[in-house]
C-alpha cells in the first residue's frame, strides 16, 4: 500500500505515519505539509490512499480533494477532522471514511477498512459542513471536540472560561462543565489567540471573562473568572503583558 499523509501538523503526521507502519507492515509513507506539496507527491508516486486533514492553511482538505476527484483514478480518502459531534454525523450520513483527532489504532484500522473514492456529491455535502467557524473569522471552531468513553463531547468556545495544560491534555474548563481535549495549548493559542491571553505557560484565559487580577499577600497573582471556581496563577514573565492588554480591553 502506498499512502500519502497531508496535515500541516508535523506531529500529527508522524503519528499517522507510525501507526500505518505498525497496521500495514511494509506500506510506503510519504508527508506533506499542505495542498499543494500533497499535489505534487501524488503526481510523483500515484499513492492508493491519501490521509487528508479537512482544515489547513490556504487549500483545505475538502477543495484538495475535489482536485484529485478529476484524475481517471483519484486515491482513496480518509478524512482527518476535529469537528463536533455534528459535523461527525454529517460526515457519517455520508459514508466517508474518517477519523478524529488524535486518531487512536483502532480507529485507523476502521478506518482502513471503510476508505475509498469519495465522489463528487460526497464532496459537495462535506463542502456545505467544512467550515463550522465564527463569523469572519476563518479557520476558527466555535466548538471545541473529544471522544471520551461516553462517545464524542463538546463543549462551546465561548462558554470556555480557560485552558489548562495538564500532562499530555489539555482541560477546557466551562461554567458547568470540563472537557479533556487533545489539543495542545500552542495550537489553541493560535487559533484563538483573539479569544484568549495567555498567563502562564500552562493556562490560556478568556479575555471575555475575566473578573479582576487578585493576589493574596506573599503570593502570585491570579486571574478571576465569572462563573468558575479555577484560578489561574500569572506567572511572572507574563504578568506585565497581561495588565496592559487588560488596560487595552
């Protein structure tokens, strides 16, 4: 089997990578970083299959898709996605073949087993779901996604009051609820850099709920949020910038 892996997370494809390595002994791999070098490495080694993250920078999974869907033999597809539980069904109603991050052994070998051409009605139903983001502002989720023993839960960006980066997870905390997430705190940041500050190297905060910066005499700085009971500690070397984007709100 020849397999091409296109995210534009370079973990994300050496995850994918060892995982095919260990279900299909012997498959030749190849990576891209995005679109257009997935263009490219399939015009050079014509994979059977192709491991496609939905959302990337400039050409998104879904329009490289259509691309390969006008070859006289386009390669199979398995969808790489984030989405809510929503989307998901969408995704399942369609019968393309999927996986969701951080894909997990035996889901890849699902996975495997139910990938192939996705055709041009497919790929017009994926296109009207492939962007479940705020308004005018592209690329960004308005939900935050991961698949616990109780199936696929999500919970709200806006109803997030901080991140907290604790082992290998991550823990979205809301009023009402916590949800573990596999994203890391670099990837959030950057996508929600808008939504969130960062105030330690550990914890990320909405800026939309904060209550007020509190320090107990002798301790650090931290940051009150309406409607939980976390604090987020400010470190130090973020505490100058936090005030003043405080100021600036």
């Amino acid at each position: 089997m020849r397999v091409l892996v296109v995210d534009d997370e370079q973990l994300a494809r050496e995850r994918l990578v060892r995982l095919l390595q260990k279900l299909q002994p012997g498959c030749e791999c190849w990576q891209a970083a995005n679109g257009s070098q997935a263009l490219e490495l399939v015009r050079q080694h014509n994979p059977d299959l192709l491991l496609l993250d939905i959302r990337m920078p400039g050409m998104t999974g879904i329009e490289l898709a259509a691309k390969l869907d006008s070859q006289a033999q386009p390669p199979a597809v398995i969808f790489c996605t984030a989405y809510d539980e929503y989307a998901l069904e969408a995704l399942q109603h369609q019968a393309v073949a999927y996986l969701l991050k951080p894909a997990r052994e035996h889901e890849l070998a699902r996975a495997l087993a139910s990938a192939g051409r996705v055709n041009r009605v497919q790929l017009a139903s994926l296109g009207a779901i492939s962007e479940p983001l705020e308004p005018g502002v592209p690329g960004q989720r308005t939900q935050l996604a991961s698949q616990t023993h109780r199936g696929i839960e999500t919970m709200p960006v806006a109803d997030v009051r901080c991140l907290l980066a604790e082992q290998k997870y991550v823990t979205a905390c809301g009023r009402d609820a916590q949800l573990l997430i596999p994203d890391t705190l670099k990837e959030l940041e950057r996508e929600f850099g808008e939504r969130f500050i960062r105030v330690h190297r550990n914890a990320l905060v909405a800026r939309a709920h904060i209550v007020r910066l509190e320090r107990e005499e002798g301790g650090p700085w931290t940051v009150v949020l309406d409607g939980v009971s976390q604090r987020p500690v400010v470190s130090r070397r973020h505490l100058g910038e936090v005030k003043q984007r405080l100021v600036t709100d």
